[in-house]
C-alpha cells in the first residue's frame, strides 16, 4: 500500500535533481551542459590539499562573507562562485606542503597553535589572487567578525 507515496516521492526527486554534466555521444544531446570529459579534466590540474588550503583562507571567508545567499547558511552553490587561482602544480606544491604542515601539526596536537600557519596560508593565497597590500590589510582586519560568523556557519573542509 505504500508503494504509490513512493512512486510520488521518486518521480518528485527526479524532476528537482539538476543534471550539471552531458557524457560524450549522451541521447538526446545537451548542448546546454558542459561536457563531462572537460569537467573532469579540470579538476585534474588542482591538488586536493591546494583546493583546501585556497577554501580554508581568509581571502576565501570574505568573499563568501560578501557573496552567499544566507547569513546563517552556506550552500554549495555558495562555494562554487568562489574563483580558484588556476597555477601550475609548481606553485600549487608551497600551499599543499603548508597544509600538510597543519594537517600534522592538528593531529599531533588537536590544540595546536596554528596562528604562524594561518598567516603563511593567507598570505600565500593572497599572493595568488594579486592582491595589493592594502586589499590584504582590508581582509585581515574584518577577519575577527567574519570568524565569530563562521562559528554559526558548518565548516566543509577539513582544516578548521
């Protein structure tokens, strides 16, 4: 007897489900979407660890401070208008050794001071999207209030 509630349910869940891809030789074609194989193909060029380090900035905090829907929530689509500094793995490798350097530092010790760390990071990323020293300065000083908004706000990554 409950089988039409769920026939409902699922024929629900198929028309809000996006489709964000088309595959190669996909009936009917989807001009529309981008295409599978370049999506995978740019994320490829991007070190899982670079990717954290870039999310878990402080440049990062303010642009979703400025940029997110909601002051109370952070939605994925939030996170995907954050423009990613698309370098070279050459100069990705600094930041992904520096959050292995916090990554280490918290599991050895999960009260660790990661303020030295913190900076090193900010100011790497900052480097990264060609701010001036007056933008770093802007971004540093409102950082204190948008930390006591990240307390309310769940924290995706794993560097927090």
């Amino acid at each position: 007897m409950h089988i039409r509630p769920l026939a409902r349910t699922v024929r629900r869940a198929e028309q809000l489900v996006k489709k964000a891809a088309r595959y190669r030789g996909e009936k009917p074609p989807r001009p529309d979407l981008p295409r599978r194989e370049e999506l995978e193909e740019t994320s490829r060029r991007f070190a899982v660890k670079y990717l954290f380090g870039v999310m878990n900035s402080s440049v990062a905090r303010e642009f979703l401070r400025a940029n997110r829907r909601s002051n109370i929530h952070l939605y994925p689509d939030d996170w995907k208008k954050l423009p990613i500094p698309d370098v070279p793995s050459e100069q990705q490798q600094p930041i992904v050794a520096l959050v292995d350097q916090i990554l280490t530092a918290r599991r050895t010790n999960p009260a660790a001071d990661l303020t030295a760390f913190e900076a090193d990071l900010n100011a790497r990323v900052a480097a990264l999207y060609g701010l001036t020293p007056d933008e770093i300065r802007l971004v540093e000083e409102s950082a204190p209030s948008s930390t006591r908004r990240a307390e309310s706000t769940p924290n995706l990554s794993p560097l927090a």
